[in-house]
C-alpha cells in the first residue's frame, strides 16, 4: 500500500460521506418543518407534477361546490319568499269564499275587498323584493333558465346545471290571479259580486297550484343540489387524500432518517478527522526515520 500526502484517498472518502449525511440530515429537517415530503420539484419531479395537477382538481371543486352551496341557498330564499306568497294568495281564496255568501252586510263585503287588495299588494311587493346577492330572484328578470356551474370542465351536459320553473315572476298578474291571463283585471272585478267572488275561488285554486308547483320544483333542485354536494365532498375528500399521499411528511419515517443521518454525520466526521491524523504521522514517522 502506497503512503502518499498530497492526495488523502481515505479524508475524501469520509468527506463525501459526511458530505451526503448532511444534506440528507438538512433535508429531514426541512419535510419535518415544513410538512410537506416535495418542497421543490428537484425532490421528486414525478410526484411534484402529479401533485401540482391533484391540487387543481382540489381547488376546483372547492370553487364549484361554493358554487353549488350558493344555489341552494338561493333556491331556499326564492321557495321561502313563494310561500309567503301562496300564503297570501290561499288567504285571498279564503275571502272570495267569504263573499260569495250572501250572508254579508255591505261594511263586511267592503273590509272583505280591502283585505283582498290588501293582499294582492303584498304578493306584487314579496315578488318584486325577492332577491339574493342583489338579485331579484322573483321578478323574471333572471329569464326562464339559470346556469350553475358544478363541475370542473367546460363540457355543458355534466359540468352544468340549468334550473328552470323556480325564477319565474311570481306577481298577481303572472301567476294569473288578477290581471293578464286572469279572468278579473282587478280585486273589484272579482268581489263585484257572489257570483262573481265564488268564480274568483277557482281562479285563485289555479294560482295555488301554479304555486304549489314551483315549490315542488324548487326542493327538487334543492335535493338534487344536495346530492350534487355529497359527490363533490367525496372527490375533495378522495384527492386530499392523494394529494397528501404525495406531498405530506411521513413523520416517523422521516424522524428516523433524521437520527440515522445525524448518526451517519457523527460517525463521517470522526473517521474524517481519524483519517486525516493517520495519513500524516504514518508519513512523517517514515520521514523521520530517515534522519
């Protein structure tokens, strides 16, 4: 075995070692830091794309089932607001009952008719005040059909959902109890008589179950959005989990790396130091031989 000074094979071999157990060790400390196993792609290149393109999936369905929450709540501020509305609309119904009894004074027929305009009022200012988010939700101003977005792509038939039968107008005239399509332009057209007030009682059944109707529709969307929901917490919950499969911090594994490595850099460093004494008192104890 050749003994040489210039070159220290050995110190070299202990310094490349001790070299590698300290960036292991600062690696370690770092995924135990930070908790994240990726904390830039050199670490893993493979499962730092696959990571970055699960975290877009997650931040869209977090979008999305915002998206669907917020349309529940809307449909649930119309529905309530229809109600109020068919309550108006049934108590109406029950004074056109009232009036076609010829059993009444003309003071009562005219609370009767006051009351009944009373209510026809109020259902005109329930729909035109109906609104979520600064919109009227009861006015028709959103149109026959409102898009909500629930998923992910752009692809309309499984990424879309269109309501349709709950945004209508929901005024006298468009439901058909006074005005337009009805047969009574007015509240005293319609108690003009009891003839005429036991004709109003259908009419105003009719509007009930174009009421009633709309409600219907509404918890149908309401239970579907629901359903909608439930999957979106599902996927989130699914690519989370991978999503942390790939980037989080196994802690014990990573603790136990961290002690073999700092076992690994105490040991390099003492056979650094041992091989760095031995190469030069060998050398210099043949030197001094020599003398």
């Amino acid at each position: 075995m050749s003994i040489i000074i210039n070159t220290n094979v050995p110190a070299l071999i202990s310094q490349n070692a001790l070299t590698r157990a300290t960036w292991s060790l600062n690696q370690s400390l770092e995924r135990m830091s930070t908790g994240h196993r990726i904390n830039s792609a050199a670490d893993d290149p493979a499962g730092s794309y696959f990571a970055s393109g699960l975290n877009t999936q997650i931040r869209a369905i977090s979008t999305v089932t915002r998206n669907v929450q917020l349309a529940s709540n809307m449909i649930s501020v119309a529905e309530g607001d229809m109600q109020s509305i068919m309550n108006n609309v049934e108590r109406v119904k029950d004074l056109a009952m009232q009036y076609s009894s010829d059993t009444l004074t003309d003071e009562q027929k005219d609370a009767i008719k006051t009351e009944a305009q009373q209510r026809i009022d109020e259902i005109n200012r329930l729909a035109e005040d109906s609104s979520f988010n600064e919109m009227k939700l009861l006015d028709g101003s959103l149109g026959a059909s409102v898009r909500i977005q629930i998923g992910t792509n752009s692809d309309p038939a499984t990424n879309a959902l269109n309501i349709t039968g709950v945004f209508d107008n929901a005024n006298a005239e468009s439901i058909n109890l006074i005005g337009g399509a009805s047969d009574y332009a007015s509240i005293d057209e319609a108690f003009a008589a009891a003839s005429t007030a036991a004709k109003f009682i259908d009419i105003a059944q009719e509007s009930i179950d174009v009421l009633s109707k709309r409600i219907s529709t509404a918890g149908i969307y309401q239970n579907r959005l629901e359903s909608i929901s439930d999957s979106l917490l599902t996927k989130n919950e699914n690519l989370n989990s991978a999503y942390s499969t790939i980037m989080d911090t196994d802690i014990a594994t990573e603790t136990a790396n961290y002690i073999k490595q700092q076992l690994l850099q105490q040991t390099a460093s003492s056979m650094l130091s041992q091989a760095n004494q031995n190469g030069g008192v060998l050398a210099l104890s043949l030197v001094n031989a020599l003398a």
